[in-house]
C-alpha cells in the first residue's frame, strides 16, 4: 500500500501560507521500486482508488496535495482528507515500442504527479531534453502546476500544461488514461497501468487543467523538445510609452533593439513600478535562445537572473508609509532582482532549467493577474497603473507574454496574450487596488481572465461568462468522467465549489 | 552624576532592544537544488544560559529518510521578551526544517 497516513488530524498551511486546512487528516502517496513505471503506477492507481472509497464511506471530502504551492486556496479544504503527492515523484523514459504508430517517443516522459517541475526539467536535461516553457518558479509539482495553467513569458508559447500528452486520472469509480483523440500511448501500454482508456479531444483538454476538480491526478506523459540554452539579458531601462504599442503588434524586435540585443527575443518581461511607470526605470528580461553546446560557460542561478518573483520584503513600509510606496517599490525592485547581466556585460548562458529557481517565500505574499487580448495593451497598461496606483496597490506590476494555452479552462485564450502580474506583499489594500483594476477593466469592456492558483476573487457566475462554451464543455467532460455528483463533491471544497468546478 | 546614570540606562535600555530586534533574526541553511516536503517545526528552550536544552516535543520528521532540505533558526517576538525577562536564563528558540523528498534515478516505463 504506498498510502501512508502522516500524523493526527491536525492543520495545514499551504506553502505561501494564504490559507489554512483545519482538521485535516494527512496521507501521503509514496513511489515504489517496481521495475518498470507502468507497474508502479497501477499499483499506486490502485490504492489512490480504494482511498478515496475509504474517504468517501468516511464522508470526508479528499484534496490531492503537491506543493502546496497555489495562493488561490483551491487546495483548501478543511475537515478532510489530505493526499501529499511530494515522495511520489519518480520519472521514466517511455520506449518507442509503446506509442502507437505515428508518435515520436524520443521526447516523451512518464512523470508521477508528485515530480517537481525542477526534477521533471532535471530528468529531461540529463537525456539532452527540455521543457519549452515553465513559470518563474519551478517548486511546484508539474501536476499541480498545469492543473492551474502556469505560464512564463516565452512569446510564442502556452502553458506548462501543452507538454502534456497523457494523463492517469482517478476517480472513485474507475482508474483513468484520458489521450486526445489520435492516441499516444499503446492499449497494452494503458492495460498495464490499470487504466480504462478514453481517447477524446474534450476530456484531454479538460484534463489539461483540472484544478484538482476531476479526480486524483497519478501520472502524466509530458513532451520534450531538444535541450537549448538561452542567453539573458537583464536591466533597468525607462521605457518609451510608444513602446507598448510595439508589444501590443508584437514587434517585439524593435522592443528588444531598443532596450536589449538587436536580436528576436524568445522571452520578454517587463517589471514596472506602477507609481509613474514611465518616468521610473522597468526591469526588463530578456531571453534569447541558441542552439545547444555542451562547452558553454557556466553560471549560477542567481546570475542567470533567477528568482525574479522574489519582492516579498517591504509589505509593512508599504502599507504604512503611502507616500513613500513609489520610491520604496523602486528601491525594492533594485535590490530585489538580480541585476545584470547587461547588454555590455560578458555573455552568460544557461539551460531553461538552470535559469528557474525554487524561490522562498519570506513575507506574507499577495499575487493576482489580468491576462488581456495583447493587442490592449497600449490603452489598457497605463490605465490599469493608474488605478493600482491611485487605490494603494503595493506590489510592481509585471507584463509578460504569451501564446494561446492548451486546455479548455486556460486563461491564456486569447491569440496572443499579456499577462499583467501584481506580485508583492500581501495586505488588504493592495487586494482593493487590484479589484479596483478588475472594476475598471470591466467598465472599459476591455476583456480579461485570471489566473487559477492566484488571489483573483474569481466567482461561478463570473467564470461561466469568461470561458462561456468552454466551461460548459469543461463541465460536460467532468460529468462523463463523473456521473454520480456525489463523487464530484468528494473533489469538492468551499473555494472550488464557488468557481462552479465541482458542483 | 545624575546625568551619568541616565546615560547608563538609556544605553542599558538600547542594549536590550538591539538584542530583542537581534533575536528575531531568521538563520537559514539550504541545499542547492531542494525537493522540500511540509515544513515542521518545533521549539528548543535553551536553559541555564545555555547548559542545558529542553525541546517541546523530540525531533521527529515522518519522511526525513532522505535528509533535510533546509532548516531555519529564529526567535518569535514572545520568544524574545522571554528571553529578556528571566535575564537570558531561558532562552526559546524556534526550529523548523522541511525534509527531502528524495531523487530517484529515471526508470523505464
């Protein structure tokens, strides 16, 4: 039985301690040695099954648990049963006898939920392999973060979900492998797993980004492509407000040849103090991807410009000095971030795994976002600093981008997309500003969505009109996998069920 | 003489709050590349300025099979005013540390 119960009920506080599970009793789901990951994975499948028979004739609502990481609370639920994930983290190579005709297996990993991103990303560099995209962080489980549609900033990628091809879902009633509609996997392959398979476009991209709504995640098939290492730049530039309306057409050419390299960046960020966000300098990062070579020189995370998400520090100076939060973000964002390398600086390079970092949180932190149509961005930027500003908001205020995401409830839908980000220490005017923001994005009619693990006050009503056909297609695919609505509310907790998820 | 004397206490009373804000400081020790669990913590009250160590509760971790990823050390505010108000001879202290999931080499599937 690689279930093991972790102490008495008790608490649990999730790992940005936003939220608190009371009287939560705590398992946890742990890998075995068999020899071959189809025969682990059935044997853990099984017993994740017979759990959560257990919880439900126990009447306790069940949360799959990796990292804790997701600010949101949708991994919070209080008088239930805990399922930590963490030590179910083993990684196998898949063979190409395996696949069905047509599939490349050379890119392809089986991962157990409870892999890190970092070790996921660790596994594939060792095999000359690499994730395309990922968030700033990388101390999540790659489970839960595609569960929740995490994303970085490379321009014409998703979500961290696109790599996935497979997923092993569970559920009261059956052990799931949910494909797209042309198949990845073998039938002998799925056999072996113990899992019934269901090959389907709409349950694949419901599964996509599950929230932890549609079962107990136990595996996934994650896709790769060939290692490549990236140079960053990294510095403080006032940026021209004309500047935006290049981002906003997607000339980010210009936009780099201007404040960066005369080169196309693969990833462009931009971290801008809201209090007079043109006259002050923004960190901009940049990313520029070559072609692998083994004798590059190395560096440190710190020096590849990791960490970039850390300005946890200054909440209480924020909060209580308002009329010192422009300076005092400013000061923040100077010795918050790494600095450099600039464009006269020595080259550095790194892997995109080596350039993430496993951050810590040190202050109570908040984060929220907007992800708009890119193509508002010019007229909708400055607005959304004004009202931040003017209501108290204490965080920078960060624009990255994006392509379209895979699954049916990714907040990236639109074509292209800028994701503004408000990251920083938490406190309750900041959380005003930013619903002030969302107020006037809406009298605008500027069109938005936001992020799933972040702090976005999100509703039912609210999700329904954001993702319209969409959601009822999410919907209609957790109804197949889960006919009977007592097993949907066995996925259930106070914060899912009030985004419609799971009832 | 009186103004000496103000003096020696003004620089005792300074004394004690550069230890009480001091106190607070959080020392932290990490691995490079962690793959944290849970964090657990517990308190260690140093006693008899420091001839003696009394913990709440014995250093337990359920998965700590793989070591530890970090550990910090600090004092909360009431730790600190404990501290000060029996003249450092108990000396509480908080610990918590997060173990390690372990890594395990890539299998075949």
């Amino acid at each position: 039985m690689p279930i093991v119960r972790l102490g008495n009920e008790g608490r649990w506080t999730n790992y940005h301690g936003t939220g608190t599970c009371e009287a939560a009793t705590r398992f946890a789901l742990r890998s075995g040695d068999a020899p071959r990951g189809r025969d682990e994975i059935a044997i853990a499948a099984g017993s994740v099954q017979d759990w959560l028979v257990e919880a439900a004739a126990a009447k306790r609502r069940v949360r799959p648990l990796g990292a804790g990481w997701s600010p949101s609370n949708i991994n919070i639920a209080s008088q239930c049963w805990l399922l930590h994930t963490r030590r179910f983290n083993r990684c196998f190579l898949i063979d190409a006898a395996d696949v069905r005709p047509g599939v490349n297996a050379d890119g392809l990993m089986l991962v157990e939920a409870g892999a890190l991103v970092d070790e996921v990303s660790d596994k594939f560099e060792a095999q000359g392999r690499s994730l395309w995209t990922s968030g700033a962080g990388n101390g999540q489980t790659f489970a839960g973060a595609c569960a929740t549609g995490t994303h970085g900033s490379m321009i014409a990628s998703g979500g961290i979900q696109d790599h996935i091809r497979a997923v092993q879902i569970v559920t009261p009633a059956g052990i799931h492998w949910i494909e797209p509609a042309t198949g990845v996997m073998t039938d002998a392959f799925v056999a072996a797993t113990g899992s019934t398979v269901l090959r389907d476009d709409a349950l694949f991209a419901a599964a996509q980004l599950p929230m932890g709504s549609l079962g107990i995640i136990t595996a996934l098939v994650v896709d790769s492509v060939p290692k490549f290492l990236v140079r960053p730049i990294q510095n403080l530039r006032k940026v021209d407000r004309a500047a935006l309306g290049w981002l906003a057409a997607g000339d980010f050419r210009r936009f780099s040849a201007n404040y960066a390299l005369d080169q196309d960046p693969d990833f462009v960020q931009m971290i801008v103090n809201p209090y007079k966000p043109f006259k002050r300098p923004a960190m901009l990062r940049f990313l520029y991807r070559e072609p692998w070579r083994d004798d590059y020189p190395r560096a440190t995370p710190g020096q590849l410009g990791a960490g970039y998400d850390a300005l946890s520090l200054l909440g209480r100076l924020l909060d209580d000095y308002p009329w010192a939060r422009g300076a005092l973000l400013q000061f923040a964002m100077k010795q918050g971030y790494a600095s450099g390398p600039d464009v006269d600086a020595p080259p550095v390079y790194g892997s995109w795994g080596e350039g993430l970092d496993t951050h810590r949180p040190l202050a109570d932190l908040f984060n929220a976002s907007v992800t708009i149509d890119r193509a508002d961005l010019a007229h909708a930027f400055e607005l959304i600093c004004a009202v931040y500003a003017r209501h108290g908001g204490s965080t920078v205020v960060t624009v990255r981008f994006m392509a379209r995401a895979e699954g049916l409830l990714a907040p990236a839908r639109f074509p292209h997309n800028a994701v503004i980000d408000f990251d920083g220490p938490r406190s309750a005017r900041t959380a005003d500003a930013y619903a002030r923001v969302v107020e006037r994005l809406d009298a605008e009619g500027i069109a938005f969505t936001r992020h799933w693990a972040k702090s976005c006050r999100l509703d039912a009503a609210r999700v329904a009109a954001d993702y319209g056909e969409d959601f009822r297609r999410w919907r209609a695919a957790r109804d197949r996998l889960l006919p009977d609505p007592e097993h949907r509310a066995l996925f259930g907790s106070a914060v899912l069920d009030g985004l419609g998820l799971t009832c | 003489m009186m103004w000496v004397g103000w003096a020696l206490a003004a620089l005792g009373f300074a004394l004690l709050v550069g230890q009480y804000a001091a106190g607070h400081a959080d020392i932290f020790v990490s691995i490079a590349n962690p793959r944290p669990l849970d964090e657990e913590s517990m308190v260690v009250t140093l006693k008899g300025w420091g001839f003696a160590a009394q913990a709440a509760q014995p250093f337990v971790t359920p998965e700590s099979d793989h070591g530890l990823c970090d550990v910090r050390v600090f004092a909360t505010r009431r730790q600190m005013l404990v501290a000060i108000a029996t003249f450092g001879f108990l000396r509480p202290v908080t610990v918590t540390w997060r173990a390690h999931a372990g890594v395990l080499p890539l299998g075949d599937a």
